[in-house]
C-alpha cells in the first residue's frame, strides 16, 4: 500500500528529541529514514535510563520506530565521503549541530549542501537557532521552558514555577519541524527547489504563549498562576469525591452551568448573582469552588462522573500513565503501536495520531539497533563488498 511520502529519503542527524521525534513523525508518514549515528554509542538517548528493556533504553524506543541506522564516523576521510554520497540521496535532511563553525568545518553547513544538493530540504534545529544574541548557544527543553516564559505560570497560586515534567518544547520542535518539511516539499514540487528551515527549542516554546501571549501582547496583562485551573473558564478545574479521587470538571457555556447547579442539587447557587454567568463566577471563584467542593464531598468520584456524563458536562476522571493506555478509548483508536523487535520479544509505542484513510500510516520497523543496517544502506549507495567491508572496518564501526 502506498504512503504519502513514499520515495522520500530523510537523513537524520539528530539526536535526543527533537531531531529523532520530527524524523519519525515523516518516517510514520512513509519516508526512508536513515539515522546516522556516532560509533559505539550512537544517539545519546540510547543510554538515558532506567528503565532499559534488555539493552535498549525505553527513551529511546519512544521516538525511533521506522528509521534504519547506520553507524558513520564521519571525521574519517571515508566516513565523510559516505555521508555525502548518503546526502546525494537525500530530500531532506535533518541536523542538531549548534555550531556553524562546527559544520562548516566538516561540510555539512547549510549553504555548503545547499549549493551542492539544490533539491535538498535543510532542516536545523538547535536551542536558539543560528541568529539572534543566543544563536549558537547549549539549548536543552528546561532552559526553554524557562526563558519562553511557560514555568513563569505553571503550579500551584503560592507556590514557585513548575517544569512541565514531558519535554514539550523538544517535542514541539519535532512537530513544527516536520510540519515545515512537509511544507518545503509540497513547495518544491511546484519549483523544484529545497529550502532551509532554523529550527529552535526557544521559538518553538514561544508559541505555547498562543492566548496568553496575547493577552500581553493586545492588553498588557500577565498570566498568574492558577494551579488546576483555568483563568478564563470557571468552573474548570479539578474536584474531589467523597473517596478522595480526584476528577476534572469543564463547565465551557451557561446551558452547562444551569445542568451542573441541577445535578448538585444547588439552586441557591444558581440563584446567586454572584454566579450568574461566567464573567461573574470568574471574579468570585474564591467564594464559589469551595462551595462546589463542599457538595462534591457528599459522593464518590465515580458517582459524580456517572452523572456529570448523563447530564452532557464535561467531565473526566485523573488517570495513570497505565489507565490510559489501557483506556477502552485507546484500545479502539489503536493508540498504542507494537512491533516485532530483533532482540526484544517487541518494542511498543504511542501512535501516530495522523489518519489518513486513501494512504494510512504503516508501521513498518522497530526502533533500529546500532548500526543495524549499515551494510545494506552501504549496498544501496553502490560500494561494492571489498567497499561495504573496509568501511565496516574503518568508519562504520558500532563498536568504537
């Protein structure tokens, strides 16, 4: 069955993240991705553990899947001449070196391979990117989630900023700059050409901001932090049952209020000008969710979910990482991927959430072993066997 960038080749130079999440993304979608990993240790992530599942680091299982490996020591004059070869190949090419003076060095800047490979797709992404009075500089997601200003709001009123714990500007990255490959390549169908694109942790984190970076921006108002809840909408925010489980309450428009007042029996509530609608409950919710909470108390969590689902208010119960997975929902969507792995018995995975229903995501490949296809990728650039085993020897080594 044909995929939707079927006979696109990626080359991927990354590691960690942001890099490796973009590149499986366009893997998912069909393309051939090959990882271009250090000899001996490979992507950093593959020793960021526990846990491990046998020698592979669960970190790095969650971002690799569809991607064959290659080992290159590309300072070696061989393994230099391999990787161009390899970029010869290439449509796109995906790269988190920071340093430009780094990459010019080797060759591999983007104006050296621009004008070698005119059709090639460029995709660079580093903490600051290469303008700027931070380009150039170590970026890592916490430090991006610091300066974007998204820990300035996180947690709790009283207490202090708060990381959020997933690497959310890694992964946004990775998601903008798959979204900016695949603009470059519809781009260059229409004039043949291949484009640049200056990724960053810190640009990409900035857009988290989206409302409340407008509210600054258009009123001049700063965020404040509202732990669990929701500085616009209230009641939006968590509750808990007589049975201390806590659950989430989204109460969006006035119809849903007047059917969440019915259901707690709480008609002096809605008779309360105070609570009136929205705008009022927002500038008297110090006086209101203790009220809420108070007859939240009278019943079991599950009580409560059951009737806030019978009553069409949003609702959901706080689940584990395990429920979830497990959720009836994500069994029926096929959330969670699982594929035959050489040494593992398999290596799972979260689904892609893109469905395309004339050409669907197939999952093809496990996150590769080190090196797993140096030999065959070697092949397909014409060495011949005498080449394929002197750069096995010299340059394309897993285990140095």
């Amino acid at each position: 069955m044909s995929m939707v960038l079927d006979g696109i080749r990626v080359v991927e130079l990354a590691e960690a993240l942001a890099g490796p999440y973009g590149a499986m993304l366009l893997g998912d979608l069909g393309a051939d991705v090959i990882k271009v990993e250090r000899n001996g240790s490979g992507d950093q992530s593959r020793g960021w553990g526990p846990p491990f599942v046998g020698t592979e680091s669960a970190y790095y299982l969650a971002t690799n899947r569809n991607k064959r490996s290659i080992t290159l020591n590309y300072d070696h004059p061989l393994g230099a001449e391999i990787l161009q070869r390899l970029l010869s190949t290439a449509d796109v090419f995906i790269c988190n070196q920071p340093s430009k003076l780094s990459l010019q060095r080797r060759g591999l800047d983007p104006e050296t391979l621009r004008a070698k490979y005119p059709r090639l797709i460029y995709c660079s992404i580093s903490g600051y990117g290469f303008t700027g009075p931070k380009a150039e500089q170590p970026g890592y997601d916490i430090l991006a989630q610091a300066e974007a200003g998204v820990m300035s709001f996180t947690g709790d009123p009283d207490g202090g900023p708060l990381r959020f714990p997933i690497a959310i500007a890694d992964m946004t990255t990775g998601m903008y700059s798959a979204m900016g490959i695949l603009g470059a390549l519809f781009a260059r169908e229409r004039n043949g050409k291949g484009d640049y694109l200056d990724m960053a942790l810190f640009d990409s984190q900035l857009t988290w901001l989206a409302n409340v970076g407008s509210s600054y921006l258009n009123a001049g108002v700063s965020p404040h932090r509202w732990g669990n809840a929701h500085p616009n909408i209230v009641p939006y925010q968590l509750f808990r049952g007589s049975d201390a489980r806590f659950f989430v309450v989204g109460v969006g428009t006035q119809e849903q209020w007047r059917r969440l007042v019915g259901i707690l029996g709480a008609e002096e509530i809605g008779s309360d000008a105070r609570f009136g609608n929205n705008a009022a409950r927002n500038q008297n919710r110090e006086q209101l969710i203790p009220i809420l909470q108070r007859k939240f108390d009278s019943l079991p969590s599950g009580d409560w979910l059951a009737m806030l689902k019978g009553a069409d208010i949003p609702a959901a119960p706080i689940q584990t990482v395990g429920e979830a997975l497990g959720d009836a929902q994500t069994l029926a969507r096929g959330l969670v991927v699982e594929l035959e792995h050489p040494t593992l018995q398999s290596a799972k995975s979260i689904a892609n959430p893109i469905r395309f229903h004339e050409r669907p995501i197939i999952y093809r490949m496990p996150p590769p072993l080190l090196g797993e296809h140096s030999r065959s990728i070697l092949r397909e650039l014409k060495y011949s066997e005498s080449e394929v085993a002197l750069a096995m020897k010299e340059a394309c080594r897993a285990d140095s």
